[in-house]
C-alpha cells in the first residue's frame, strides 16, 4: 500500500480519535489510555505530542488523501520506542507496515524498540517486516483489558 507521512493537523485529530476509540483496536493494542473515549483527555494527550521536542509523531496518509492512521517515535534516546494505529478499515493493506517503514528511512537513531501485546499477532509481523527482533516478554497492565497480559518487546538492533 502507499501511504505518505506528514505533520499531524488540526484537521486529522478527528479520524485519529475516531480510530483509536474503535473498541476492536482498543482490544488488540491493549495499552492504552485509561479511557480512550475521553475526547479532553484525547486532546490534550495529542497537544503534548505535537509540542514536545522529543516526539515525532505523523499522520498516515493514504493515495486519496484519507487519514489511515499514525505513527510515531517517542522515549528517551537510549530507549526510543516506535509505535502506531492504523484505523480497523485499512488493516491487512500493508498500510502499517508502509507507514513504518516510512518512519524509519527518515529516522538515523538506532536501536528502537517497540512493545505489543502477545496476542497481537499482526503487530508482531509488521514489526518483523521492518527488521525487529523480539528480544524478551514480560507481562504488564492493560487498561483495554483491565488485567496484566503478555506482552512482547522487539528491537531494531543499529
């Protein structure tokens, strides 16, 4: 699939927040926000992002000028971590594994880590596409699912 990546606009945060309330995503990403129908806190958690030095955050864009999704880069240098959503109707396209793909040519920094529940199958394989090795699991709270799960850490080794 071809998607482009750009700066996250006013204009996109409505299809974000629209996708990242999807209960069936909210479900497989796992880690998420306490309330992810909470539009404030939404906001205000995407106000921080674009502001903050540190984070590089871009909008999916697809060959029509839809909003596909996110992806971003975010942590301190030595443990930088990837992360992404890609909205429920463009899944199994390629679309996530393109958007990071894209991310990571424009990115120099090295290793990169990312984290995904266990279960996320499809995660994990976009990941490998793009060169992450599992490097260890470990379990942590989910607020999606409101119990510890299984959770897979990959790195992109340098």
């Amino acid at each position: 699939m071809d998607v482009t990546l750009r700066e996250v606009r006013d204009g996109d945060l409505p299809a974000l927040f629209a996708q990242t309330s999807d209960p069936e995503g909210i479900r497989l990403a796992a880690f998420t926000a306490e309330d992810p129908s909470d539009r404030a806190w939404f906001d205000a958690h995407w106000e921080r992002l674009r502001r903050d030095p540190a984070v590089l955050v871009r909008t999916v864009v697809g060959v029509h000028g839809e909003v596909l999704g996110h992806v971003g880069v975010f942590g301190p240098p030595e443990e930088r971590e990837v992360t992404y959503w890609i909205g429920r109707e463009y899944w199994g396209r390629g679309a996530a594994t393109a958007a990071l793909r894209e991310l990571l040519a424009a990115l120099l920094e090295r290793p990169l880590h990312a984290r995904v529940a266990a279960d996320n199958g499809g995660s994990v394989r976009v990941l490998e596409k793009c060169g992450f090795v599992v490097t260890r699991r470990e379990r942590g709270f989910a607020n999606a699912r409101g119990e510890e799960i299984d959770e897979v850490v990959l790195t992109l080794p340098g």
